[in-house]
C-alpha cells in the first residue's frame, strides 16, 4: 500500500518512495483558461464515484499512484502556473521544480497557442542542457466547431519543440488517462537511457 513520502521541503528531483517505485513531479504551464486545473482535477479523481487513492498536498498539489506498463509509478501534480497572489517567483519555481512538464493551449484560442512557444522557449532557458519530457496538450478538442488550431498544426509544433503531443478534453475525459501516462512514459524514456 502506498503512502505519501514527499515533502515539500524535499530537494530531490526523483523521490522513491516506500513502495520502490519512482516518483514524478509534473508541472501544468500554460494560458489561464485553457483546463490546466480541468485535467488536474480528472487526475485528482475529483470525478470517481469510488473513493480515490489520490492524496491533495496542497490547494494545487495532487499526488497519485499510477500503474503504467505494468510497473508502478507516483505522480505529483502541480497546478499553480495561475497562483498569481503568490507572485511572480511561482512561475520561476514551477520552472526550476518539474521532472516533466505539460504545456496546455486550447485548441479553441489562438493566441493560447502562440503562448505555448513562448513557454517552450523559456522552459529550454531555465532549464539549459536538460533534456527535460515535455507533452504539448492541446485541449477542449470536444468543441470541434470553435476549433483554432488545427491537429496538423499542434503536431508540427511538436516537431519544433522537440516533444510529444497529444489533444485532450477535459471536459468529455478524452485521452486524459493516456495524457499522464504519456508523461510517465517519457521520463521513464529518458531515466532508462541513462542508464545505459
Ligand atoms: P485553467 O485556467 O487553465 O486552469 O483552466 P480551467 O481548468 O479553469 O478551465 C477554464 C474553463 O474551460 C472552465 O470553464 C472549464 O470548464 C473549461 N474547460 C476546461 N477544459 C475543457 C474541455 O476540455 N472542453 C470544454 N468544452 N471546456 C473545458
Ligand atoms: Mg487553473
């Protein structure tokens, strides 16, 4: 059984916890308004009608056990790109503090997609020489007729920024799952070939 085993004071980037398995933190960045805290809340199982094995460390920290290609992973959320009564220092220490991150626009709103880039590019500053997993997110792709930005043109963007990329809904739980095991699935990509 999985307990809590990460504190805030931790510096660690990769934590194990008591169970042996790796643990995560993945970061939302992104536009206000594009469903960074919709696709937080579906990890937190704020949905699941059964009791979840997720655990809230804080207003905008989720924690939950993920069982990904049959090995066991701990995933902590953070969602606090937003937190603007905190300060500008959050964006710098949501900079400084992810494994991995996921980079949100809405497929709805251009300009939430011109920010992405811009998101990239400072990612690839603050964290120099680090080949740090990114999954670029495009979501609300349940609203098909408000639609901006094109699949074909998410996916090149991708290309460009050198990472994953994959269109979401929050709303309708489409490929949410498959979202934060993507994630999961990139660190373990990278953790693995330095092994070797
Ligand atoms: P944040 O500011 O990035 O955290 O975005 P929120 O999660 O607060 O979402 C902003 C608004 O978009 C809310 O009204 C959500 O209900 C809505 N929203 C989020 N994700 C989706 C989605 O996948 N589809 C639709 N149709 N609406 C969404
Ligand atoms: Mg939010």
């Amino acid at each position: 059984y999985y307990r809590r085993s990460w504190s805030s004071e931790s510096s660690d980037s990769v934590i194990s916890s008591e169970s042996g398995s790796s643990c995560y933190r993945v970061v939302l960045i992104g536009e206000h308004g594009v469903g960074k805290s919709s696709l937080a809340n579906i990890f937190a199982g704020v949905h699941d009608s059964i009791d979840s094995d997720c655990e809230v460390l804080g207003e905008d920290t989720y924690e939950r056990a993920l069982m990904v290609d049959g090995e066991s992973a701990t995933v902590i959320l953070l969602d606090m790109w937003d937190n603007k009564h905190e300060g500008e220092w959050i964006r710098d220490h949501c900079m400084q503090v992810g494994d991995a991150y996921l980079i949100v626009y809405s497929i709805t709103d251009r300009a939430s997609f011109e920010k992405a880039s811009e998101l990239r590019i400072q990612l690839r500053r603050a964290r120099q020489k680090e080949d740090i997993p990114i999954i670029l997110v495009g979501n609300k792709s349940d609203l098909v007729r408000c639609r901006e930005v094109s699949v074909a043109e998410g996916r090149a963007c991708a290309v460009v920024f050198d990472c994953k990329f994959i269109e979401t809904s929050a709303a309708v739980q489409h490929n949410v799952k498959e979202l934060f095991e993507g994630i999961v699935r990139q660190v373990r990509l990278r953790r693995d070939s330095k092994e070797k």
